[in-house]
C-alpha cells in the first residue's frame, strides 16, 4: 500500500532476519533457563511473532519477516519477552531503531544490546498545542503576562491493557518553579473515554510575571525570564487499578518559541519521561543479532518511466541478448540475485517473462561446454527461474507439499539414520521405516503434481529443454538433468528443508524435525537429478545405505514422466485446478452479522480460513465452519473507519444481503487480509463500485447519515482491476527499483562503456580490470548502455527536483511533520528562516 505525496507513491517495505539472542539473563529461580519468543513492533503495534525457544538463555530462532508497512512509524522495535504459564509473558528487553536510523543497518547482521522495557520509555503519538502570551495590567497598574495554553488532540496514543482512557497534564517549568512538583502543580484535561485519539480542546492560564516580597519598594518588580521557562505536557491514562495512572508520552515546549508575536501552534511528538526508567546496567540484559532491509520507494507516475521500462522490456528481441538493458543489470549488479528480483517482476507484469528467461537461457547454454554443469552457476539466468518458480509456483508448492509438511512437522516421528546421531532409546530400522515412509510419499505426490505446475513454469521449462537437448545432441539425458535441476533441486528440495521461507510453515521447525526435513530433502534431490551413480553422490555411508531402498526403474521412470509433463508448453492451465487451495487462515475478531432478527449482534474471537472457492470462519482451527461465504459472494472488500466501532484494523467483507465487519490482530495483517480477499473476488461479475466507508448503527450509516440500511454506497470502492492471485506487481514501482540499482552501479556502466570501446579498438587479450563484463558485441552493448545512463540520468534529475520541492514544502510542527526530539533546532531554524525570507 503506497501513501500519496503530490503526485509521487512512497512505498515502504521491511524484511528481517531474526537471528539470535544471547546472554538473556538467568530466571531467578532453580532452573534458571527461560522460554523466549521475540516480537516485530512497529511503535507499540506486533506484526509478527517468532516462535518459542524453550529452555534457553541463548535461543537461536532463525526466522525472516517481510512486510509492506502501511502507514507512517517512527521506531521499528524488537521485544524479547519471556513466557509464564500462570501470568502475563514478561519482556526481558527490547531494540528499537529509529526509523532515520535504518539505513545505517541496512542488510549487516549487526549484534544489538537489548534495552530496558519500563512504561516510561514505551511512547508514541502526537500532541497539537497551542501557546499564547498576552499582557494583562492588574488594577494595582502591575503589568503581568498570561500566557493561554490550549491542548487541543492527540493522535496515535499507546493502548495500554486494551484501553485507552487519556487525559492531559500541563504545567509550567522555571528556575523559580523548580521547587514545585510539576505533577502536582498541573492543571488536567477531562478524561476521554475509550478512544487514542482524543479531541480536548481546552485552554490553561499561567501567569509568567512574579512581583518581589512586598518588603520591597512597590515598583520594584523582578520579571521572570521567560526565554528560561517551559510548559509540559504530559499524557495519562486514566487506569482504576491500584498501581495508578500509566504514563503515555510527553512534551517539553521551552517559551522561547513564542518569539516576538508571543503566538506558536504546532504538533509535537510525545517522547519518554526523562529518567523514568530503573537503573539497569546494559550488558545485564543481553544482545540479539538482526538482519534489517528497509526499503523506501518513491514512484513517480507512469510516463516518468517510459524510456527505461521499454528499453527493458525490449531485452528478449536484442541480440545478442548480452547487449539488452536487463543483461547489463546482471552485469553491473554486485549480486545477480539484486538484478532478478525486479526484472522478474517487471517482466511477469507485462507478459515478457517467458521470451526474457528463454534467450538469456539459450545464450547460457551455448556458452557451457560440459553437459553436467548445465544451469548450475548462480548465473542471471539461475537467479531468474529462481525467482519466477517462487512468484508463480506459490500456490503450486502449497496445494503439493503443504499437508504432508505439516504431518512431519505435527508428529515428530523419530527419523535419524546416522548410527552416531541415534538416541538410547531410538531404533535405527524403525527411524530408517518412518524416513522411508515420508520420502514415498513426498516422492509420489510431487510426481503426480505434474498437471497443476502452472503455465508459465511449463513454458520456461519446454524452453530450457529445447536449447539444452539442440546444444549437447548426443546426451539423451540433459533434456531432463536441465530441467531437474531447477524443479527439484531449486524448488522442491529447499521448500522441504526450510518450509517456512516458502510460506509451507509459520515458523522455522524444531532441531529434531529440521533434521528429518533435511534428511528427506537430501534424498528427493537426488532421486531428481537422475544422476548414473546415486549411492557414490552422497558423502555418508549412511545415506548411500539408506538410498539403495530407491534404486529401483520405477523412481526413475516416474522422474521423467514428471519431467516431460510439465516442459510441455502450455498443456495445462493453473485455472482449472478445481482442488481447493488455501491462501490464508488465523484468528480475527468478527462482529456478528444479524442472521437471525433478534440475534446479539457481539465481538467474537473466531478462525478464518480462505481458499479459492470460499472464505469460511470457524470456533476454532480444525472445527467444522459456522459461515461460508462463497468467493463469488464477495462483492467488495474494503477498511472499516475506526468511529464506527471504536476499534482500529477493521475492515469490511461485503456481501449481497450484509457486511461482516472483521477486526484484525494488526495493521499489516488487515492489509494483508483485505488485499488477498480483494485479489480472489476481483473477477466476480457483481463486484460494487460504491460502499459504505463507516457501519450501519442506531439506524442509519454513520458515514453519510442515510436511513436505509439498502442505500448505495456513498464512496468510490478502492479495488482495481481484476488481478492474477499469485502476482500483486507494480510495474512503476519494479522500474523504479531498477533505476535505483543502475543509479548506484553507475561507477559500472561507465567502466562497462569503457570495456565496450577497449574491445572494438584493440581486439587483443582482454584488459583484466574489464574480464569481469560479458561482452559479445562491443557496438550494441554500447548503444544499450548509452540510452541507459541517458534514463537514469533523467531520472536522477526528477528525484532531485522533487526533494528539493518537498524541503522547500516541508513545515516543521506541521501534523505531517510534528517536532521530535531532534525536530526543536529545525524548526527554530526553519521559523528564523521563514522570517527572514518574508523580510
């Protein structure tokens, strides 16, 4: 989801891995160990959570998170919290990076020290004040100043507990007031009741001008310097527990803001409470390892990427293909898996992804000269079939390998063949009988799968066949080794042995079955590379034991059986797969829909499941469903305003004859859930082009006030047009992407622009600082990286001018741009600036 700047889409983007912790602190008991898991918060709001490592001060979790971040942060945020039975999990530490500090990370595993959690320091939100200073002259003739502070909202406030009842505290700081407790001192707000963004709107005075003791001479009056004083701002949450009331945020405001015209209305970011936390010594809490990637696109409108989005797109018909735009990529690209991930998006978008893949393939081919080492470099075309088997084989590798996946990773049978490795009380041909059993069957139904690989699959692999059987004619087998070598060797192998990085489990499995999970992939590699000698390609005489199980004509014939089917061009198609599949499921809130006339229409905690034919939910997982709601009864699928209930991440599943209004556990997956919905029913021919943004209660829409609950919508619905479910590809937002990679290997395109004139001058030995480049036809590579440098230097111009439009723009205490903890100095900068201008 992109947020709209002036014509320009900002897309923000996270993947992270979660590596380790170590030296979490001993529980303070006799065992000492703890069970931890570790959260992903954007603010305060958990997007994901990691499974739980028992008994462990050191838990090794090893997962990844990707997401689209859909509104504005500040901090990214990782909690360690460790587990109670009895009570509330309690949090050990946590590391949160601003959201300017990123980049500094960006893709280092970095070891972070785990900092204390107190309530003090959980804070987000912002606060909109207004301050203004006036003279009043008392009857005695004394002139004393007034100055009127007007809290009027906050927005984003923490939820503590599940509610959020705040009001505000303001006081007035100074050398001469330091002896007063500025809490007790604080004039308060009324209490808001159940909502995080409270409208207050109230004003305070504070007299800023103290007369001397009254010993003195009676004109004799010492005014307070205001340059020296402050106001406070302090939100609470009004709890009726004993412990009080919890901190949410503060805001000092020093009066020297007020300047000459004594006025000043700005938000400001609620920061912590200065030293409100307890006194822990750092090193006490531990340190976890990440791995943080934060992307920030900017996409300018479509026209702005013509010239370079159509010379890529124009890569499959140059020749040779070593000389077209999406190669050079490959070449310049410190990684060729940086290269592929866009290319392969921007060439799926536009239906080219088939002639692309083909051409670079069958150069490759042609440049191998030994049959067996056939695609088996991390070459651009390696990382391209890579990525467009993960892309558009998603749902292929759920429908095939998800259940038997699940089985393993659920009964965790003993599976262990290495006498070495065997447990006192495991039996070696039992664990050789269970391993058997799961490689059957694993074996079986991915060679009975054949017909549900999907379209663009089948067409790359005919394509990979046709160039490797023309190029080595007298090897019979390499029509099939060139094929194995990515589906089962690329594709099925690594989703067997890391499920959860192909979406076939939530989380990296347990040691135990992580080593049955690699045991079976091991062997299904190898029954797929066909390779003469099986039991010789293993290393451990365990294996090569174990593996002459399957030495039999059978496996191999179904191999290839397998292999032609699915690189036959365009035999099968992937929508007339009637066997359900199931996209997504997890617990949400659902509001009941008034099915029945009197029936309570409450909040439930309920499990949704949707596959391709029907969203249905559930009492619990595995329960029979209490609603289906068939796909093509979706007619919109849109987010729910949060006055309508007073509840944030709802959205709305709307149907022919009512709404089911959902509440999702965070802000990604309400994105999450709405877009996958939104994708499923974009074909439904009844789809609406109107709904209600807010709900239908106390009779009538509280969105624009009609009485009939039948009225058409009164907002334009947000979903496009119809979408492939397996592809959500913006082909402005790839070509940015691509942009972006050229703009930081420029220093490359123009050393490759060198090689390309070094070669057609002097056609001797090649120049070893230019050996790097394939370069087979120096003229057209150059014309190629001409109009490549000539785009992104366009490019780079329209990004400069934008940035130096959004600074000029940019007014700081704005409610886009609040005042932060670093924010003070800009904005007395920018206001000294704005005067002098206006001089």
């Amino acid at each position: 989801m992109a947020v709209e700047e002036e014509g320009l889409r900002v897309f923000q983007s996270v993947k992270i891995k979660i590596g380790e912790a170590k030296n979490i602190p001993p529980y303070p008991g006799p065992n000492k160990m703890r069970d931890c898991y570790c959260t992903v918060n954007l603010d305060q709001e958990e997007v994901f959570r990691t499974k739980i490592v028992e008994k462990s001060l050191c838990p090794f979790y090893g997962e990844d998170f990707y997401c689209e971040i859909p509104r504005s942060f500040r901090h990214l945020s990782f909690y360690i919290f460790d587990r109670d039975v009895f009570r509330r999990d309690s949090s050990i530490g946590k590391v949160a990076v601003k959201k300017e500090d990123l980049q500094k990370y960006h893709s280092k595993d970095t070891w972070f020290q785990l900092q204390p959690v107190s309530a003090d320091s959980e804070v987000q939100g912002k606060v909109h004040l207004e301050l203004r200073l006036s003279e009043v002259i008392t009857d005695s003739g004394v002139i004393n100043h007034k100055l009127a502070t007007r809290v009027l909202e906050c927005q984003g406030l923490p939820i503590v507990n599940g509610q959020c009842d705040p009001y505000a505290a303001v006081s007035l700081l100074g050398p001469s007031r330091s002896h007063l407790s500025y809490r007790s001192d604080a004039k308060k707000t009324k209490v808001k009741r159940k909502t995080n963004n409270p409208q207050f709107d109230e004003v305070f005075y504070f007299e800023v001008t103290r007369p001397l003791s009254y010993t003195k001479r009676h004109f004799d009056v010492e005014e307070e310097d205001v340059d020296k004083l402050a106001l406070r701002v302090d939100l609470w949450n009004a709890s009726n527990l004993k412990f009080g009331d919890e901190f949410l945020g503060g805001v000092r405001v020093p009066l020297r803001v007020l300047g000459q015209a004594g006025v000043h209305d700005a938000w400001y970011f609620l920061l912590p409470r200065e030293n409100g936390g307890k006194s822990v010594k750092v090193e006490e809490l531990g340190s976890l390892r990440l791995n943080i990637i934060y992307t920030e696109d900017h996409v300018f409108p479509s026209e702005h990427y013509n010239p370079l989005r159509d010379l890529l797109l124009d890569s499959a018909n140059v020749e040779p293909v070593s000389a077209s735009a999406a190669h050079i990529l490959g070449e310049v690209c410190r990684e060729k898996q940086e290269a592929a991930i866009p290319l392969v998006r921007l060439f799926l978008h536009y239906g080219k992804i088939v002639p692309f893949i083909s051409a670079i393939a069958h150069a490759e081919v042609n440049r191998t000269q030994d049959p067996n080492t056939i695609f088996r470099g991390n070459s651009l075309t390696s990382k391209c079939i890579d990525e467009t088997m993960k892309l558009a084989g998603m749902h292929y590798l759920q429908v095939t390998l998800k259940p038997i996946i699940d089985e393993i990773c659920t009964e965790h049978k003993p599976c262990e063949i290495d006498p070495v490795k065997l447990k006192e009380s495991e039996n070696l041909e039992t664990n050789r009988e269970n391993l058997r059993h799961y490689v059957d069957r694993i074996f079986n139904v991915i060679t009975a799968s054949g017909v549900r690989c999907p379209t663009v699959m089948c067409d790359i692999f005919f394509s990979l066949r046709e160039s490797a059987a023309t190029r080595f004619q007298v090897d019979q087998d390499v029509r099939y080794t060139a094929v194995s070598s990515f589906i089962f060797l690329r594709f099925f192998a690594p989703a067997i042995l890391s499920p959860n990085l192909f979406h076939l489990r939530p989380h990296h499995p347990d040691p135990a079955t992580s080593r049955t999970l690699t045991l079976i992939s091991k062997t299904i590699q190898t029954l797929g590379s066909l390779a003469k000698s099986k039991s010789a390609s293993f290393k451990e005489s365990y294996m090569a034991a174990f593996y002459d199980y399957f030495n039999e004509q059978k496996y191999a014939d179904a191999v290839k059986n397998f292999l032609d089917l699915i690189s036959t061009s365009g035999k099968w198609d992937q929508r007339s797969i009637e066997t359900p599949i199931m996209l997504k499921e997890g617990f949400m809130i659902k509001r009941a829909q008034g099915r029945n006339r009197f029936g309570m229409k409450n909040f439930k905690k309920r499990w949704f499941r949707l596959t391709n034919h029907e969203f249905t939910y559930h009492k619990t997982k595995g329960e029979g469903a209490l609603c289906n709601i068939p796909i093509e009864n979706i007619l919109a699928v849109e987010r729910l305003e949060e006055e309508s209930f007073k509840m944030k991440n709802m959205f709305q599943v709307i149907q022919p004859e009512r709404a089911l209004y959902i509440q999702a556990n965070n802000c990604v997956e309400a994105r999450d859930w709405i877009d996958i919905l939104t994708k499923v029913s974009q074909c439904n021919r009844k789809r609406l082009s109107t709904y209600h943004p807010s709900a239908y209660l106390n009779g009538h829409w509280l969105c624009c006030k009609h009485s009939a609950d039948t009225a058409p919508g009164c907002t334009p619905c947000t979903g496009g047009l119809p979408a492939n479910i397996q592809l959500d590809v913006d082909g402005d937002r790839e070509t940015e992407r691509i942009f972006s990679l050229f703009s930081t290997y420029m220093t490359k395109l123009i050393k490759m622009q060198e090689a390309c004139g070094s070669k057609s001058v002097y056609d001797g030995p090649e120049q070893e600082e230019y050996s790097s480049f394939v370069i087979d036809d120096p003229q057209e590579t150059y014309k190629t990286l001409k109009q490549i440098v000539s785009a992104v230097q366009t490019l780079e111009q329209q990004h400069t001018k934008y940035k130096r439009d959004k600074f000029k723009k940019t007014k700081i205490g704005s409610q886009e741009h609040p005042i932060g903890d670093k924010g003070f100095q800009c904005y007395i900068r920018q206001q000294s600036e704005s005067s002098t201008y206006s001089i």
